[in-house]
C-alpha cells in the first residue's frame, strides 16, 4: 500500500531518495523499483528495518528493481546520521504522527534535502483520526501510537517554518478509514471480529488485485473519506 504518488514527485534516474521512518518498506521498495535510483529507508525500529530488508530482497531476487543501489539504516529521525543537502527527494509517510519531538524531525528532514527538491510528507487526516480517537481509548494509546491529531492548517505552518512550501496534497487510503472504525468499535487488539475480518481481506484483495473499479472508487472517495493526508512540498533555495 503506497501513501505517496511517486509520479507526482518525478524522480530521475540517478536521484538519491531517503525514505524516514520506512517501517516495512513499503516506499523505500518502490523507489528501489524506479530506474537506476538510490533508495535509502531509515527506521528507528530494528525489526522494522528487518523486514524492510526482507521485502526489498524478495523484489531483488525477482528482478523488479530498478537497477540502482538501495540500503537500510537503524536511526533517530530527530539526528540523521547524513551530512547537510545530501538527498534529492524525501518521504515521511505516517511517521510525525509518532515522533514526540515533531519540530526536530522535520527540521533534519529538510536539513538532508537539496535546496530546491521535493519532500512527501503524510499524516492521518484530521477527521477520520478523530473519530478514531473517539471510538476507542486503546486506538492511539498501544506501543509506539498516535501521539496526535494535526490539523493542515498547524502542519503547513510547522513545514512553512522549517522552509518549505507546499506545491501539492492529496487524500489518500478512504477504503481504509471505514475499517480502522470498525477496529476501533470492537477493540484494535480484537482478531476475532467475523466483520472486521472480512473488511481485511477486501483491503487486501484491492491492494493484490488492483482492480480498477475498485482503485476507480477508491480514488472518488479519497476526497471525502481518505484517511491520509499527503503534501508534497519544495525546499527553498535559502533554507
């Protein structure tokens, strides 16, 4: 499931892309499918990056890469272990959401940045996320949860203020934002909901199938019930 468009942000041959927070690998695995790129996914969590690394062997081993370099680093998005102006695009997909010291973290992300390339940057929109936080105290209270709600006006202004101006945003995932409802009416520890189950395994068949009515609904939705919220943004040339 990829939270940010990668066509949008036009990645040429060459770019080096850092993928914060990469968790699984979901994104730094799909920049490493672009052609002759260079992934780099960073996570704070070392199972995490584990299994990213298993996801992006499995892709090598299946010749669906891109043909550039891609690695995988355990690190503190509050203090990148790179020098200044080092990567041409940056993604941050469902990670400030996390992250106790927020105004750190994307102060390092723009600080990796090249002035003038691009950063992706998601978050759980303000609505769906608050119905969630509604619905059931354990939602965002579980190891490493939801520490808050953003608002887009207060996230543009944080991004703003570390220099960088939005060109473009989106909504993204409204299948998913139904289920995390249905999650959080039964309980989000809860395996045993026939329901919430069986709405798995419709999110599921969407992301393996890649039906397109289904994506053709979905993106119909994405306005009213997306439950991410994407911006893409520029880093000025004087930051």
């Amino acid at each position: 499931m990829i939270t940010v468009d990668l066509e949008r942000l036009r990645i040429e041959p060459g770019a080096r892309v850092l993928d914060l927070g990469c968790g699984s690998g979901r994104h730094t695995d799909a920049v490493a499918r672009l052609t002759h790129v260079i992934a780099i996914g960073m996570d704070i969590s070392l199972a995490d990056v584990l299994k990213a690394k298993k996801r992006l062997l499995y892709a090598e081993s299946l010749g669906v890469q891109g043909g550039g370099p891609w690695g995988l680093l355990v690190a503190d998005i509050t203090a990148l272990p790179f020098k200044d102006n080092v990567f041409d695009c940056v993604i941050c997909s469902e990670v400030l959401e996390h992250v106790p010291r927020q105004d750190a973290a994307v102060d390092e992300a723009v600080r990796v940045t090249r002035p003038g390339k691009d950063l992706a940057i998601s978050v759980p929109r303000y609505l769906p996320e608050r119905i969630c936080w509604a619905l059931s105290h354990d939602y965002h209270k579980v190891n490493n949860g939801h520490i808050r709600i953003y608002k887009k006006k207060e996230l543009l202004a944080l991004l703003k203020t570390a220099g960088l101006k939005k060109w473009a945003l989106h909504f993204a995932h409204s299948f998913h934002t139904p289920f995390w409802w249905l999650k959080c009416l039964v309980g989000p520890e809860r395996t045993d909901s026939s329901l919430v189950n069986l709405y798995h395994r419709f999110l599921v068949w969407c992301i393996m199938k890649r039906n397109k009515s289904a994506r053709l609904v979905e993106h119909m939705l994405n306005p009213l019930l997306g439950k991410s919220l994407v911006l893409y943004l520029r880093k000025e040339r004087h930051a």
